[in-house]
C-alpha cells in the first residue's frame, strides 16, 4: 500500500510540474493541488507509519517549486506557499503546523535574498486573500519585521546607502495593498509605546510614515543617478582609450628620409612637368583686364568730335591706333582660362583633394 501510495505520489507531482509548465487554466488550482499533495505525504504516511527516503524526497521536490519558478513568475511561488499555509490550518496539518511555519520562515528569507524585496507585495497580498486570519500567522508578522529592520537600517544609513525595499512599500491610499501599510505603521511604532497605537495617534504615524518612505526614495534616486553617471563617465574613458587614433596610424605610415629601413612612403603625386602651377599666375594675373578698360573707355570716343576744329581733323587721323587697346584685353583671359583648365584637367589637384 505504501508503494501504491508513493507511486501516486510522483505521478501527481509530474502533473503539477506541468500544469505550471503549460500555464493552463488549472493554475488557479496550484494551491489546491499543494495542499493535497502534503495531506499525502505528512499525514497518511505519519498514519500509516512509513516515514522513508521516498517521502522526504517527495516532500523537497514540492517545497524547491518555491524556488524553481520565483524569477520567472512569483505568483507560482506565492500559490505554493498558499497550499503550505493552508495545510497547515487545516485539521490534518495541525501536527505539522510547527514545521510548516519553519519551512515558510526559510523561503521568506530565501525569496528575499535572490530576488529582492519585489517579492513582498505578492506574498502578503495572497495571504489576505487565501489565508483567514492572516495577521496571526507567524509569516506575516515575520515580514512586518523584516521591513521594519531594514527601514530603520535605511533611516541610519541614509547618507551613505539605502536599499530598494521604500520603492516596494505601499502608502495607505494605494487601492491595491494599501491596508499593509498600516499594519507596518502599528508595528513600527508600537516598538516606542509598548502598546497598540490609538486611533487618535495613528494618523499622524502615517503621516511620519509617508515622509520617511519619500526620503529614503529620493536618497535611493540620487544614488541610482550618481552611480549611473559615474558608470557613463568611466565608459567613455575607456571608449577613449580604446578607440585607435587615425592620427597616430597616419604618422606611423611616414618614415623619416634618414632612415635605412626599407619602408612604402606615401607620398602625393608629382606635378605634370607641361604646366607647373607657380609659373602660370605672373603670366597673365586676373588684374590686367580690370586696368586696360579706364586708359581708352568707349564712352571717351563720342565726346572728342564736338572739341576737335575742322581743320585738326588730318591730325586726328594718327590718334587712331589708341583704339586698338581694348581689343588686347580679351586676349590674355583666354590664355589664362586655358592654363588652368590645363591645371584641373591633367589632374595636378587629384593628389590633395
């Protein structure tokens, strides 16, 4: 019979494992299924007094899906603890109660120190769901002492360091899990009165509590910003040391005329010997026409007829060649014009553009 037992065992265990693999509609039931499985295993086999190897090993296997599936979906990890603390309420668990708190102590702590306090919020969440009379539960008051620790740590060591866990608590007008943050305010300042808090007083506790939790989130965002920028300025260091200098390459490919190791010199192409740039601009400089056109204007030749007498008109006959001035103009802006199409054209300039 405990062989039939055991084997049923497994088999359940395999189908659990995959509904959470699937994510079927039977994940609502993970709590359910939890909660059977430990009847199984911490009770019938207590009664039936086979206490072997097999039913510690079945008992790891369900408590390490806690940890198997808690960075990739807390609410598997919250819906396993569920079915633990409700096995342990039951009629059936009261015998194991005292191991169940134990076990649930261990993952709180566990959860907390590889996934960081984002945990919390699913967690107590489901316990005031699921969980009837969740305040007494030994799990939650342990929680509320966690968070109360870590605070006045943070509260301590504000100028220096704080944790995350003020981005992860609520204020009481959170419509989600607002209502835990009473229970810290009660907890936290009971410590100073050793008695519950009256109403009258817990208002301004809340109150006390809200600018705590903006503090310690301001001096968190002030540390995530100074750490981001000093991260960004040692990054561009070390882009910069890294990044190799085009300057430095370029120099390294020039050798020095002096030197009798045989090396490839990149030099610029050496000038057509038809049309050397430095001879060409003393030959005609753009200046020249400008000058030419002030000595003989055309407008100059209307106006000496009227001076001139009829009889000055045989000797006016030899002023003539002065005209024949503005025809040379036209002359030298060809033949600069050709020179430096010569230039561009047998490609002198293509070494240095």
């Amino acid at each position: 019979m405990a062989r039939n037992l055991n084997n049923k065992i497994k088999e359940e265990l395999e189908d659990l494992k995959n509904i959470i693999k699937e994510n079927t509609q039977e994940m609502k039931n993970i709590k359910n299924i939890v909660k059977q499985l430990l009847n199984e295993i911490l009770y019938v086999n207590t009664e039936n007094n086979d206490v072997s190897n097999e039913t510690t090993d079945h008992m790891n296997k369900l408590y390490n899906l806690i940890f198997e599936y808690s960075q990739k979906d807390i609410y598997i990890s919250s819906q396993v603890m569920c079915g633990f603390m409700l096995f342990g309420k039951s009629k059936n668990g009261k015998k194991s109660k005292p191991m169940i708190d134990y076990l649930m102590l261990e993952a709180i702590d566990i959860l907390l120190e590889t996934d960081g306090w984002p945990v919390i919020k699913p967690i107590v969440v489901m316990m005031k769901e699921e969980i009837t009379n969740f305040e007494s539960e030994q799990t939650f008051g342990y929680i509320c002492k966690k968070i109360i620790k870590q605070l006045n740590t943070d509260k301590s060591m504000i100028e220096t360091s704080v944790s995350d866990l003020s981005k992860h608590l609520p204020r009481e007008r959170s419509y989600e899990w607002g209502w835990f943050s009473y229970y810290i305010v009660s907890e936290m300042y009971r410590q100073k009165e050793h008695k519950p808090i009256k109403k009258r007083f817990l208002r301004k506790y809340l109150m006390e509590y809200r600018k705590l939790l903006t503090t310690l989130r301001n001096s968190n965002l002030i540390q995530e910003n100074a750490t981001f920028s000093s991260s960004k300025s040692i990054r561009y260091i070390i882009d910069k040391i890294m990044k190799p200098n085009q300057n430095t390459m370029e120099q390294e490919q020039h050798v020095s005329e002096d030197s009798d190791e045989d090396v490839i010199v990149i030099e610029p192409p050496e000038a057509p010997p038809e049309a050397p740039p430095q001879e060409a601009p003393p030959e005609a400089s753009p200046q020249a026409p400008q000058e030419a056109p002030p000595e003989a204007s055309p407008q100059a030749s209307p106006q000496a007829p009227p001076q001139a007498s009829p009889q000055a008109s045989p000797q006016a006959s030899p002023q003539a060649p002065p005209q024949a001035p503005p025809q040379a103009p036209p002359q030298a802006p060809q033949e600069q014009s050709q020179q430096s199409s010569r230039w561009f054209s047998s490609g002198w300039f293509s070494g240095w553009m």
